[in-house]
C-alpha cells in the first residue's frame, strides 16, 4: 500500500479498500492533485491542523518532559521524532546522536527514525527522505505525523485493519468515527465531523453520553452560544474524562475546522475512563416540580395587586431548564423569573386587567405537575394608584396658599378623604373636578410642619401622610464657629448651625467666601434635634470670611455673617523665655503672628505644686510681633499654652524651667590651687535648691585644652565632677548650670607638678663642715606650691633659703660635722625629682692658724679649739719644763673638735708648750709660759 502524505490536509479524498493481509500496514488514503491546490489556497485549515497536531505531539512527549514549539522544526535534528516513535511503539530504537550539532548527524538520527517506522513497524512511507525533516518540509512533516496519529491511535482504538479480526474488510478511520458517534448520539443528525460540531452542542451531548450526567445541560444549550458551549463541555471532558484539548473550543466552532484535527480529538473518547469524584448530575423529573404561591391560585387576586408572586420548586426534580409564561385577557404578560441558586425560582408578574390568566410552568420543555395554571383576577379599589402631586407638598413661605393635586384615576372605586395637623388650623378647600382628579389649596397660619393625610377606600394613598413645611425665614438663626469666628481656624472644620425649629423646613443654603474671594458651598445635615442642622467648612486661609445664610432662598436675619478666621499655625514662638526661666527674672517670650490674621495673644502658666502665680504681661514690639514677659517666683517645670484668638498654639503646653543659678554650690578639693598633674580630683555641683537644670561643665588647663572630666549623679540635683589635671599652671573650671554660669565661675585653679621641679647645685653634691653649702631649686615650671626643705645627718644643720621671685629658690646649709647627710625636698608636699640626695660632708683642709688657744689660770694646762681648723684631728703637744721635762702630758678631745690639754711640771720656772695641728705650729706656737711650783 502506499501512502501519499502531501494530500493529507484536504478533507476531500477517495477511501481505497484493500483486503486485509497479513501485516499490520495501515490503510491508504489517496488524494487528488485538485486537492493539494486547494490545500495552498486555505491557510485557516492548515494553521488549525498544525496547532492540532502540535498538541497531540506534546501530549505524547510529555511523559519525556518535551514540548515542541514547532512543529514544522521540532523533528529537524531527529531527536524528537525518535523519542516519540520509542513513546509510542514502546520499543527502543537504538542508539542514536542525542547532541547532534552537524547536518550529517541530523540526517543519520532522521534515517534511523524512519528506518524504523518503515523496516520494524512495517509503515511503508513515500515521497518522503530524511531532507524533507532535516530541511523541514511543513506539508510532508503534517502528512508524517497524521500517518502516525491513524496508525497509533486510531486504527489501534477502533481495530482498523487488525490482523486478527475475522472481517475481510473494515471501516475506514472517519467512517469508523462516524459509526462510533451516531450510535453514542443516535437522536443527533450527523452527517460529517466538521460543520456540524460548530455550534458546540455535539461535543456536549458526546461528552453527556460517554458519562452520563456529567453535561447533562447538553440538551437545552443555545445553538448560538457556540463558544461557551464548546468550551465548557470540552473543560468537563478534560478534567473529568482525561481527554485533552487537541483541538482548542475556538478552533471547534471555526468553520474552517479541518477532518483530520477533529479525527484526531474524537479518537480519544473511546478508551476514556470517567475519573472519581466527578460531578455527576441527574436529569430532572418535571412531573417533581411543585409550583405554589398566590401568583398561581384560581381566585384571591384582583387589579390591586402590585405583583402576584409564586415560587417553583425544582429541588427534588433534577437539573434542567425552568420556562414559564403568563397569558393574560389581553395576550402574554411579562414574567419576572429569579434563580435562588438552591434548585427554586421565585416568580411574578402583574395583573392589570380583571379576567382569565394562564400561567405555564416547564422543565426542560416538559409541563410540570398541575401546568397551566388558572388564576382569576377580579377588578378592586387600588389606593396605590392615587397619585398625589403639585407644588404644594414641598410646603411654602407663610402666607402662601400650597396647591396639591389628587388623580384617583385607575386606583377603582373608593371614597377619598383629607385632614390636614399642625401647628395651628389651617384653611383648606377642595376643587373636585368630576373626572376622578381633585385640586386642594391651603393657607397655613403659622409656620411649622402640617401632616396632609390623604385617604382612599379608608386606607392610606402612598407617601401619605405628607408633611408640608410651611416656614419663615424671619425665625431662623445662624450660630458656631464657622458664623462667628470664634475658635475657628485655618485647616480645621469650622462648624455652622442653623436653627429652623420655630418654623417649617425649607432648602436652606450656606455659602463662604474667603478673603481671596472663593467660593464653597457647606452642605448641612441633620442635628437629631428637630429642624436643626449642622456643617462645616475648612478654612484655607486666614481672615475675614463672608458666610451667608439663606432659607428658601432668602437670607435670614444678619446674614451675610463675617467670620474672622485666624490661622495659629503661623504663629511662631521663640525667645530665650521658651526654653528656661530665671527666678524672679525678666524671662522673654516673641510671638510672631504674620499671616495668622488679626486676633488677641494670651499666656496661660501652670507652675508645680504650691507655686507662686507667675506675673507676666503682653506687649506689642511691632507688626505681627509681641512679646510675652514673665517672673516666675518659685523654681520648677512650668507648662506654658500660648493661644491666639483663643486657639492653642504650637509647640502648645511648652514645658519650660524655672532656675535659680545662684543656688547653685559649688564646692571640693578639685577647685583648689595646688592640686597635681595626673592625681585624679573632684568637686561637688549641689543644685537641689536651684530648680530643674542641667549641669555642664568645662575645664580648660594652661595651654588653653579641654581637660576631660566625668559627671555623675549620686542623687538628684547633686553631681560629682572628677578630672585628672593635665598640665601644671592655672586651669579655669567653668560650671554652668542650663547654660548660666553659677556664682563664682569660672573659677581658677593653679595646678602643680612636682615632677616639672628641678634641683642643682654643689650643696647637693657634697658639703664642707662648717661651711655654707649651696644649691638652686627651680619651680618655675611647676605652678604654684609650697616648696618644703629638710636635711638629716649627723648633726642639725643650720639652713636658709631665699625665693627669688622668679620661681627659683637658692639654699645655703653649714653642716656642723663632717658626715652622710639627706637632704629632702618636696613640692606640694611631694618629693621632686632626685630626693632624697645623699650629701656627704668632710672637714676642711687642716690650717693651724684657725685653731684657737687658751690657758688655765694656773698655766698648767690649755685648751685648744679647732673646731674651725679643718683637718681630721691630728693634734700634737709637747711640753718642756725650765729644768726638766713634764712628767706626763695628757690630751683630750672633747668630741666638738676642742681638745683639753694637761700637764705636770715638777719645778716652776719658764715652761715651753710647742702645739702643732697636723704638724703645724698653731699661731703662737711655741708658747712659754711660768709655772709655779
């Protein structure tokens, strides 16, 4: 057999019938040359197809996650169109190119494809080669993929051409579709499976068929709601029957619908299963219809009846379509019919005319239980047709006479009765003019609201009774912020009330306008109290508004009214009297009013508890400027409320402190002259008596830098304020309490730096006994202190020290003896650098002529004084009698450097005494004396 894939697209094609052999080729379908040119003349049919047959593809491809774009392309590399022959044969082809990027390994994958569609399937292919893929080819691809459809699908679900069946010759594909729909839908005209799906109702009833009650709405779908239809039933087939929309429900109902694409989409509704849980729905049962109500009664209605009601009740008869009509005396009357949505309908319509009705109740074409229905509506007096009109039940201006008038026609036969309250008897005449209608005029006496109460056949006409505002103007007042300007202000709802309770209602009208000259209208609502109504307008600029009131029209006393409208957001506060106040000071409030509009300036002070009033005042200093004065007498937080014209202004309640520095103790050993560098101090801010506050202060030491300090507060209103000196010399401590120096700041420190004191000098290297020993202190660097000098040896030293006003020091010390001695100094009571400095101290070099002599009055002995001659103590004495030599000669150092010399000479006569020191003859020396004996 052979297969001519290039007439594929045409539904015009001659069916040639082979018997059956024995092989599982498909059967020919052969299409005429004429047919092919037709095919290039209709591109509606072949996008169709294309998009059909796209669909089917990626419906099959999808259990590989692959989804061709285009179709045309989607074979070109012959990866696709071998995975969808393994899809659909279920059998592997073999091993192929998966990547291929060159023309040859594309033309290899494609002849491997059709190798097995023609060699192992036994699907004989012409006119068709690998290039026609490759190089797609859209017509031969569409042939290629039908032929796949038809033998996959198709053939396979219908057992076309199966060698096992026993008939000699089958059905072809179409006709096999066509038996299979006609004997589903044996009560449907079908000729073809195009044109005739168009209208969607086919698809439905299929759909219907195959699971009943699924669409059961088949039956009474509107032919000219084709797309709805379609899609509708074609979403039910697709959730519920798994069967997808190959074809899409605008391309069913398109004319233009190719045999093939629709082939394709009917072929899946054999083998479809109906999945759980569909929404299955019985058919209705007319004969289960209950129909009642009034509307449906036979006796019981006459003309007066607005609308004669009934409800049909479907809930127990199944779905279908609920028609129902209404015949009247005079032909078809309109029915309103409502779906409640719960199975029911309510119904009604309305019965003019006396006479016979017939009302006639369907389902789905079916009558239901009792239809028709005969009702008789008989003629009756219908006050709800009276209309009452004119002028005159709007009310009116007293003294007017109110004109009204009453038209009884059509309402049927009745008596007509009038009364007419209110505040006081009003004259009222009727002018019946024959013909059913009546003219009423009345004359109120008084202003107020008169109740008109028309009647006909003893029962109300509608709107009755009718409440006619009879008012004056001349009673109506106007009142609130909005008329007065009293608390209004720019940006908030300045409120308007009018007052009409003395007299009836009227239009009433409340218009402003603002300085610039705009215009707005206020709209008035009611109050709750009686013929009293409020409203409001937001002012958007500062000054005088005009605000007139009108009442019907006409303006009521003083109106127009002027309200002067002032703007407090453009007052602006400031001053040093806004932050903080001064005990008993003159404390300064500006108040700045430019473009706020005219109004008055007040202070309102709300001090602590138990405090004093605060006096104040108010001055001008100039346009839109005042200023506030005030003394508060007690410290504390005050809340200060500026208004202007009687409105808060902001900042509004400003809580401002009242101060008292002078109460403010400063006190420690930190603000003392002599403190030192890098020995931490501290003094005390004691303000509990000085009010609320802040305490801040500033150190500053010689070169001018901030020395850094801590404050901290052991409990309120006292601090402690430490720092550690940084440089020598005068520091300024400034201590400020809310900015405002206290008593006595700043205040000057002079801080001292033992470190920065030096010492030199000889004095402090070694001393001489008996001499002065000198050396400087230099203490000019180190600030002022108290300079401290002290020397331990082996014997009190006699000291001097002399400032020289320049802040050096010279030191002149006599060591009595030699020896070690300390000389200590300190400044500010702290040791300078170097001290102690160990000082040793000798005597003077020997020098006899210092030493002093001195005789007993007996001459037998001497003392000699070298205190002052230096040396180390060598002291010799030799004594020669005039005959003899002594005989002993004794010498005693007394431990002050004085030595005690005696002697014993046996003869008297002249005696020589030679004394040298250190072998020197002391001055005198040798000395003869006379003895006795």
């Amino acid at each position: 057999m052979t297969v001519l894939l290039g007439h594929l697209l045409m539904p015009k094609c001659t069916v040639i019938r082979f018997a059956a052999v024995q092989s599982s080729f498909i059967r020919l379908v052969k299409m005429s040359d004429e047919m092919d040119k037709e095919l290039d003349l209709d591109p509606e049919w072949k996008r169709i197809q294309e998009k059909t047959f796209t669909r089917w593809c990626n419906e099959q491809l999808k259990v590989q996650k692959i989804v061709l774009e285009d179709l045309q392309s989607g074979f070109s590399d012959g990866v696709n169109l071998i995975v969808l022959l393994e899809v659909l044969s279920q059998k592997q082809i073999g091993k192929y190119n998966k990547k291929p990027k060159v023309h040859a390994q594309k033309m290899e994958n494609v002849e491997k494809a059709l190798e097995f569609i023609t060699k192992k399937e036994r699907i004989r292919l012409v006119n068709i080669g690998s290039g026609d893929i490759v190089v797609p080819n859209l017509k031969l691809i569409l042939g290629l993929v039908w032929t796949l459809i038809l033998h996959y699908q198709i053939s396979v679900g219908f057992q076309i051409d199966d060698p096992n069946s026993p008939q000699v010759e089958g059905p072809s594909a179409k006709q096999a579709l066509l038996n299979y729909v006609r004997q589903k839908l044996p009560h449907k005209t079908i000729n073809n499976l195009t044109t005739d799906w168009n209208d969607g109702t086919l698809v439905a009833a299929l759909v219907d068929a195959h699971a009943p009650g699924l669409c059961p709405e088949a039956e009474t779908m509107d032919p000219q709601n084709a797309l709805e239809n379609a899609s509708h039933s074609m979403k039910l087939a697709e959730d519920w029957l798994g069967i997808p929309q190959l074809v899409e429900p605008q391309d069913m109902v398109n004319p233009k619908i190719d045999e093939l694409s629709m082939m394709t989409y009917l072929s899946q509704f054999p083998g479809a299963q109906l999945k759980p849980g569909a929404p299955i729905k019985t058919k209705g049962d007319a004969s289960l219809v209950h129909v009642y109500g009034p509307g449906v009664q036979r006796d019981g209605l006459d003309t007066t009846v607005q609308k004669a009601e009934f409800t049909v009740d479907a809930r127990e008869a199944g779905t279908g379509a609920i028609s129902v009509r209404c015949d009247g005396p005079n032909g078809p009357i309109n029915v309103d019919v409502k779906d409640n949505g719960d199975g029911t309908h309510s119904c009604s319509y309305s019965p003019k005319r006396p006479g016979a009705y017939t009302i006639k109740v369907g389902l789905n074409g079916q009558p239901v239980k009792d239809s028709p229905f005969r009702v008789n509506v008989t003629s009756g007096c219908n006050p709800g047709h009276v209309k009452v009109t004119g002028p005159g039940l709007a009310g009116g201006k007293l003294g007017e006479t109110l004109k009204v008038e009453i038209d009884t026609r059509g309402a049927g036969d009745g008596q007509l009765a009038i009364g007419i309250a209110g505040p006081k008897e009003a004259k009222i005449a009727c002018d019946d003019h024959k013909d059913g209608t009546a003219t009423l005029s009345i004359t109120p006496v008084e202003a107020g609201e008169y109740k008109l109460d028309v009647k006909f056949g003893d029962q109300e006409v509608p709107g009755a009774p009718f409440a006619l505002q009879v008012y004056d103007p001349t009673v109506v007042t106007a009142y609130g912020s909005g008329i007065t300007g009293e608390g209004a202000s720019v940006g908030k709802p300045a409120e308007v009330f009018v007052d009409a309770s003395n007299t009836g209602m009227a239009p009433l009208e409340v218009k402003v306008t603002t300085p610039n000259g705009e215009t707005t209208v206020v709209e008035l609502t009611p109050t709750g109290q009686t013929n009293v109504l409020s409203g409001a307008y937001v002012p958007t600029e500062a000054g005088v508004h005009t605000v007139e009131v009108k009442f019907a029209g006409e303006a009521i006393p003083n109106s127009p009214f002027s309200a002067n409208i002032c703007d407090p957001s453009k007052v602006t506060l400031g001053g040093p009297g806004l932050e903080k106040a001064i005990k008993d000071a003159d404390n300064v409030i500006d108040v700045f009013t430019e473009g706020a509009g005219p109004g008055p300036v007040a202070v309102e002070f709300k001090g602590p508890q138990g405090a004093h009033p605060v006096k104040h005042s108010i001055q001008p200093v100039g346009d839109n400027h005042y200023q506030i004065h005030y003394s508060p007498h007690d410290v504390g937080n005050y809340e200060v409320a500026v208004t202007y014209a009687g409105l808060p202004v902001e900042p509004s309640k400003v809580k401002v402190p009242c101060i008292d520095p002078s109460k403010v103790k400063v006190e420690g050993p930190g603000l003392q002259s002599g403190i030192l560098v890098g020995e931490p101090v501290s003094f005390t801010v004691d303000a509990t008596k000085a009010g609320p506050g802040v305490v801040d202060v500033a150190i500053t030491d010689s070169k001018g830098e901030a020395v850094p300090s801590t404050i901290t507060q052991p409990a309120p209103g006292k601090y402690k304020v430490a720092y550690t000196p940084t440089e020598s010399g005068p520091q300024q401590v400034d201590v400020k309490f809310s900015d405002l120096e206290v008593e006595g700041s700043p205040l000057t420190v002079v801080v001292c730096n033992p470190e920065a004191v030096t010492a030199y000098g000889p004095g402090l290297e070694k001393a001489i006994a008996l001499e002065p020993a000198l050396f400087t202190v230099d203490a000019s660097k180190a600030g002022e202190g108290a300079l401290g000098l002290a020397i331990e040896g082996p014997a009190e030293c006699e000291i001097t020290c002399k400032d020289n006003e320049n802040g050096t020091y010279s030191v002149s010390y006599i060591a009595p003896r030699p020896g070690n001695y300390k000389v200590n100094l300190k400044f500010a009571d702290k040791d300078v650098p170097g001290s102690p400095f160990e000082v040793k101290c000798e005597r003077a070099p020997a020098d006899a002529t210092k030493c002093i002599v001195s005789f007993n009055n007996d001459n037998q002995g001497l003392t000699v004084d070298a205190k002052n001659a230096g040396g180390t103590g060598l002291l010799e004495v030799g004594v020669c009698g005039a005959y003899v030599p002594a005989r002993f000669v004794s010498v005693q150092h007394n431990g002050d450097y004085t030595f005690s010399v005696s002697y014993d000479i046996p003869e008297p006569g002249e005696t020589v005494i030679s004394v040298k020191w250190h072998g020197q003859h002391l001055t005198g020396s040798p000395f003869t004396v006379i003895t006795a004996a």
